[in-house]
C-alpha cells in the first residue's frame, strides 16, 4: 500500500514561539512558557515552567490546545510531543514549533510518531542546519514531506505504535527499578554514607586502594616498539555502567601499554564534567579484552579492605558527590579533581563480610539488568521496524494485540 506524501506546511500551520528578549520579561503580562526542555519524545514535562510577558496579541498567536504538536527546533531536532489538553494561560518560546492540522487531514499522534521515525532515519541530523547546535527551522518543517494516509487509517497507526511503545516503556521502567532496588539495599546495609549513624571506621582513599590516571593522547614514543589498543574515554564511563556502542583504539609503547591495562574489578572514575556528575563511575568486568585508559579517567584498584562494588557505590554516594563538589575546581560550568582530592576522599569502611553480602546481591542485580537491557534492546529494535512497516503502508489489522512486559 503507498500513500501520497506531502509537505507538512500544505496540511498544517506551523508556528514558531516567541522570541527572547528582555523587553518581555516587565511582569505587565508575565505567562509560564514552554521551552525545548519541556518537550520530550512523546510527553511534555510541565512541572519547571518560567514565565516572561505575552501581551493579548501574543497569547491569541501563541496558544495551545489540544491535539497541537509541539517541535523542537534546535538541541534534538525534531523531538516531539502531542498536547494532551488545552493549556489556557501556557505559551511557547522560539526554540519550539507549534504544528496545527488544517481541515481535519492530519492526526497528530500520527504525526509525532512519523517525527520519531524521522529522527530515527536521520532525517533532522541530515537535513537541518548545521552549526554548534543542529537547527530544523520552520522553514524545512514546511516543507518536510509527510505521509498523507486517511484520517481513519493514521488513528488506526498511532494506536498500534502507542501500545507498542507502552511495552518498550515498561522494559524501561523495570531497569530503572532494579538500579533504585541497589541504592535501597546499600542503605539498609551500610546506613546513610552522609552521616554514618552506624559508626564505621572512617581512611581516605589513597590507604585503601591504588590509584592512576592513564595515558595521554598524542605522547611521542620514538624509537619504541608500538601497539594499537582499545581504551576506555570519558564517553564510556557513566553512573554505574559503561557505555561500549563505541571503543576507540589508540596507538602506545608496549610498556604503556601493560602501565594503564585494566584488570578486573578496578573502578572507573571520571575525572570532571558537569558538577553533578562528579564522582560518576563503575566497576571495570573485562567487557573489552587488553583494553587501557586514558588520562580523563581515573583507575582505582582496591586493596584488601575494600571490594570494588563497595567502593564504586560509596564514591557514587550523595557523600562522594558533596565531597568532590566541595573540593573540585570549577571553571564555566566545569568541575574536574585531581589525584591527590581524589585520594583524600573519606571511606567508610563495613566489615568486608557485609561487603561481600552487598557484591552477591548487587551481581544478581546486574543479572537482573543484563537481561532486562537486552530484552530493551530488542524492543527497540522490533519497535524501529515497526515504525518502518507503519509508514510505508505494511501494517495490518491486528499488528499490536496488548502485550505485556
């Protein structure tokens, strides 16, 4: 089945937000307004609204109802969102575009699920402006060319896509709730890490385990002998996991090479980036054989008193986050530390049999999670292709029926 596809702005308005300045911001007409943060893929977030002044002419040209799509113009191109309900006294500033169906011909569910396809494709990466933040003016959202189904049959889509991506949402949902279960279960183990009412013994870092930083991209070795190895950059290293979509290699002397290798059960540390992601890290498993690191991150290997799941969640801690953010430097939004911070963080140190109760119960977490991550993953996956069958007319009745997580 083909359907005839269209430009956006011959079925639809398109209209972008009001501009910023400081000459709306007099309190004589002060409104709560929508920005790019507020709108997410498929949900619009309304609890951190601010406000600036929308005169009458203003809020007749900028307002939301129900069944609008609201677009991202900069950021994340393209990401979307369907207002649920009208939203009287709630307008939109530039960085979104409001998109309104003309003559009953477009369904915006259908619609916003299309703009998930598209941004999939690379359709907005692709074609939009390229400059230090990618751009999708309303000018190439006019002109976006869009499937033109009847009405009946958009409605039909949208709804299968909505109970599938229901299913993927729940597979979300439950690796959230495995990573609150282990912040719950060190709490109950080890007390609040802040306070310390259970009164364990209190060693900076630099007593209880080995630290480095790693190699330095761009080092001469003349004359060396010379091997190529993956490693590990700030990109790969989140909170509590690892990110491996992408392992660069780089080329060190075979003693360096041995230096920074990554042994099973260090902890990885970032050693700056945004202020509330200090102390961000996890535990290295060997999921990248001969791998090394570079000199952003830094490679802690715990001694006896220690076990690296421990550690890693202490450093991850509400107290590892205030200590680092205490003792960081900050430049421009930037907050890094250095070794010798690193090594004077204060650690509470459990007996090591209670220690060993948490790395059991936290390695049947991360089971848990492995195998929720990889059925998430497949949803994904079955979703992409779903997406591609639905907009190219291969959706059949009966496609979706329920499901579960």
């Amino acid at each position: 089945m083909t359907w005839p596809f269209v430009p956006l702005g011959t079925v639809a308005h398109v209209q972008l937000g009001k501009m910023l300045s400081p000459k709306a911001r007099t309190a004589a007409w002060s409104f709560p307004y929508l920005r790019n943060v507020n709108v997410q893929w498929g949900r619009i977030e309304l609890s951190d609204l601010v406000e600036m002044d929308f005169d009458e002419a203003d809020q007749a040209k900028f307002d939301l109802r129900q069944g609008d799509l609201l677009v991202c113009e900069g950021g994340e191109p393209g990401r979307s969102a369907v207002v649920e309900h009208d939203l009287p006294g709630v307008f939109f500033q530039k960085a979104l575009m409001r998109v309104r169906p003309c003559d009953n011909q477009l369904d915006t569910r259908f619609l916003q699920r299309f703009m998930e396809h598209a941004a999939r494709r690379g359709t907005f990466a692709k074609d939009g402006n390229k400059a230090t933040i990618a751009h999708f003016p309303a000018v190439k959202l006019n002109a976006l060319k869009v499937p033109l189904p009847p009405v009946a049959e958009q409605c039909r889509i949208a709804g299968i896509l909505d109970k599938a991506d229901a299913i993927r949402r729940k597979r979300i949902e439950a690796i959230a709730l495995t990573e609150e279960l282990q912040r719950s279960a060190f709490l109950e183990m080890f007390g609040d890490p802040v306070t310390n009412p259970k009164g364990w013994d209190v060693k900076p870092l630099g007593e209880l385990a080995e630290s480095a930083s790693g190699v330095t991209k761009g080092k001469r070795y003349d004359g060396q002998e010379l091997v190529t190895l993956p490693y590990m950059r700030v990109a790969n290293v989140q909170d509590g996991h690892l990110v491996l979509s992408e392992v660069k290699t780089i080329t060190v002397s075979v003693e360096d090479g041995r230096r920074y290798r990554l042994m099973y059960g260090d902890v990885l540390l970032t050693e700056g980036g945004d202020p509330d992601k200090l102390g961000r890290g996890t535990v290295w498993r060997e999921e990248v054989p001969g791998c090394i690191h570079q000199n952003h991150i830094f490679r802690v290997r715990p001694g006896p008193a220690v076990r690296a799941e421990y550690l890693s969640a202490i450093i991850g801690s509400e107290r590892g986050k205030r200590y680092f953010l205490r003792a960081a430097k900050q430049t421009t939004g930037i907050a890094t530390i250095n070794m010798s911070q690193l090594k004077a963080f204060p650690v509470l140190i459990p007996p090591t049999p209670l220690q060993d109760r948490y790395v059991k119960f936290v390695s049947k977490i991360n089971e848990s999670r492995d195998n929720q991550q990889e059925r998430s993953s497949l949803t994904d996956e079955l979703f992409g292709v779903l997406g591609r069958e639905a907009f190219r007319g291969g959706l059949r009745t009966g496609a979706i029926k329920g499901g579960g997580a």
